[in-house]
C-alpha cells in the first residue's frame, strides 16, 4: 500500500500524462482558437453536459522560496464543465477565469481526444496554440533579459 507522498511523486502513465498535457493546452486557449481547433479537426459540437459549465472559487496556495510551509494566497476563479459526446467518450475542463463557453469547447475536444480515430485530429488542431505560447515564452523572455543587471566585484589592490 502506497502512502500520499508516494502516490504523487510516482510518474503519470504515458496516455495520462499526454491527456494532461491536452487538457492544459486547452485551458490556456482562447475561446477563438478553440473554434478554430473544432473546426480544422471537423470535430462536432454536440455534447450531453453532465456538469453544466459553471464558475466558482478555489483557494490557491503558495511556500515562501518555494520550500516554506504552505499559507492560503488568496482566491481565483474557476469554471469547470464536463461533457458526454454521442460515442460515449467523457471530457472535463478546468480553466482560470468565468467563460463557460471556453470551459466547455475544451471538455468536448478533452472528449474527442480520448477516441484513438480523433487524437491525432485534435493533436494537430491545436498545434497552433503550441506555436503561440512558445512565441510568447520567447517574447517575454526577451522582455526578461533587456532587464537583466549584472553585478560583479572588482578586486581592490589593496586587499
């Protein structure tokens, strides 16, 4: 029997850690591109909602120098949906922020995912999502270094 401390630092299975990795490239889509995703992939829309999109509220945490003890940082907000395709397949969605419309749009690809005749299909929808969050980490990279200082000591000859 594993322990809690066990239980999370084993590694994801591979098909679990690609659906993760699915799943948060959904959430950090706009609304826009999730259509444009559905739409490349001729993926339909039609979904039963087991859990109509909602928005509520979940208590982040944060660790002072990340390795302090954990406090209670403050709120955000959350909208979540779960969806049933016709086939059979489950999708979930978890996102920050309060567009239902978006929270759903991803519960469905979640769901398209997850029927191995769809992955690739969904894959490379989103490819375009990769390209702009890597664009953007590149930007604001970018933006980092301009600021960057560095400090160094000269050596005094009297020392």
């Amino acid at each position: 029997m594993m322990t809690g401390s066990e239980a999370r630092t084993e590694a994801p299975r591979p098909e679990v850690a690609a659906r993760q990795a699915i799943m948060a490239l959904a959430g950090a889509a706009t609304l826009a591109e999730l259509r444009d995703a559905m739409a490349a992939a001729c993926l339909a829309e039609e979904a039963q909602d087991l859990r109509a999109p909602e928005t509520g509220l979940v208590m982040t945490r944060g660790r002072i120098g990340g390795d302090g003890r954990a406090f209670n940082l403050g709120e955000a907000t959350v909208t979540r949906a779960a969806v049933r395709l016709p086939s059979g397949e489950t999708g979930f969605a978890y996102h920050l922020g309060r567009d239902r419309p978006k929270a759903r749009l991803a519960a469905i690809l979640d769901a398209h995912w997850q029927a191995p005749e769809r992955r690739a299909a969904v894959e490379a929808a989103l490819s375009g999502i990769v390209a702009r969050r890597e664009q953007e980490a590149q930007a604001h990279a970018r933006r980092t270094a301009a600021t960057r200082v560095n400090f160094f000591t000269l050596v005094r000859g009297e020392d």
